[in-house]
C-alpha cells in the first residue's frame, strides 16, 4: 500500500503519495532513491579517508577531542542534507519550495523511509504478472548445463556483485534477456524498448528475481567449476 501525506506550503498545500512498502515501488524510483542515498555515502567516505590520514599525520590528542566533537555536529548536519534530498525526491519538490514546506510535513515523509528499509522476505515465486502478461524466470533455460552455462554463470557473478551494492539499475536489462513469455523467442532488437518497459517493475518482482539469480548462480558456479577442472 501507500500512503498520501498532505504537504503544506504556507497557505497552500497539496497532496502527494509515497510509498510505504517494496511492492508499491517501482525499480525506477528505487534506483533514484539509491543514487542520492549513493551520493551522500561517497561523500562520508572521502570525509572519513581524510580524517584517517589527518589522524595519522597529527598525535596532538587535544586537537583530536576538538575534531571528535567537530565531526558529531557535523555527522548530524549530513544526515539532515540527506533527508532533504531524500525528501526533495520523494516528493519531487524543488530546493525553493522546499523553504515553505511545514517541518511536520517533512518528518511525516522522512519516517517513512524506516519501513522501506526492511528486509524483503522472497516468496520463492518463478513469474511474475506485467502489463496483463505473464513473464517466466529462466529457470528452464538454465538446466540445460552446457557450456554456455558456463558463461551465464560469470554473468551471473558479475550482476549479483554489483546487485550486492546497490546497482540495481543493471537488471531491466538482465530481466529483458532472461524473463520471457510462454514461447517467446530470444529477440535482441526488442532488449532495449523491453528494458526499458521493466523499469515499472515494482520492487518486490525485482527482489524476487534476484534471489533467484543468487540461487541459480550457486549452481551455475558449480559448472564453472566443473568446465574449469575439465580445461
């Protein structure tokens, strides 16, 4: 489900609808919300790498109580950038419009974000429904154990990697190749305009598919394993 908050805006006020759970959320708009969640983590990381060169460079340790304290004020002020341009996001406002926003409003969108966070349980299912069709996991496709399992499995391997830290916006294209209607062909022309389409998938289909995508890689490495002992 989701929720509809009412944004106020001085004398003004509109609503917008955010969603509280995986399947209310489209693949599109978790990848947005990654991408500025990304942004503020790099910028963390530089901090801390600075802060680890700057500790090894200095031994004075009251300039380092100093610096302790500095870093709690501005580790809070990081995380309020971020639950603005989470909140930016989330409700599509610009930075101006933002400064008339009642903080109630703000706090209202920003709590939701504790029940996006939540580990998705897999249900274990092998297709899933999109635009009034039903679309199929590979998973006949993959008992084949050939050798051109074998390159799925390094395939595989690199997509669940890159899944592992977040880049999710790698399988529309991955879900285009491999999820196909019952008898539908193999049509490389139609991959692009078919991605993109899977872009709208919500994100519970998606979290489905990558957990199968772990569980077949579990096996397909096996036959990586297995062509590699044979060369």
């Amino acid at each position: 489900m989701s929720i509809t908050i009412n944004l106020k805006q001085g004398e003004e006020s509109r609503d917008v609808v955010i969603p509280t759970e995986w399947a209310d959320m489209t693949l599109e708009y978790w990848c947005g919300m990654y991408m500025v969640i990304k942004k503020h983590q790099d910028l963390a990381a530089l901090k801390k790498e600075k802060k680890d060169k700057d500790k090894k460079d200095s031994a004075d340790e009251y300039w380092w109580k100093q610096m302790a304290e500095k870093e709690d004020l501005l580790e809070k002020f990081d995380n309020v950038r971020l639950n603005k341009d989470l909140f930016a996001y989330m409700t599509g406002l610009t930075e101006k419009s933002m400064e008339l926003t009642d903080i109630n409003s703000v706090n209202n969108v920003i709590g939701v974000l504790d029940g996006l966070v939540q580990e998705y349980e897999p249900k274990g299912v092998d297709s899933f429904e999109f635009e009034e069709e039903t679309y199929y996991f590979p998973k006949e496709f993959l008992k084949k154990n050939t050798y051109g399992d074998y390159i799925e499995a390094t395939q595989l391997e690199m997509y669940i990697e890159m899944m592992k830290h977040g880049r999710f916006d790698v399988l529309p294209e991955q879900m285009a190749i491999l999820c196909r209607r019952a008898n539908e062909k193999y049509d490389e022309d139609k991959i692009d305009e078919k991605a993109e389409k899977f872009k709208q998938l919500t994100m519970d289909t998606v979290w489905e598919f990558s957990f199968f995508l772990t569980n077949q890689n579990r096996r397909l490495m096996e036959i990586s394993h297995t062509f590699s002992e044979k060369a």
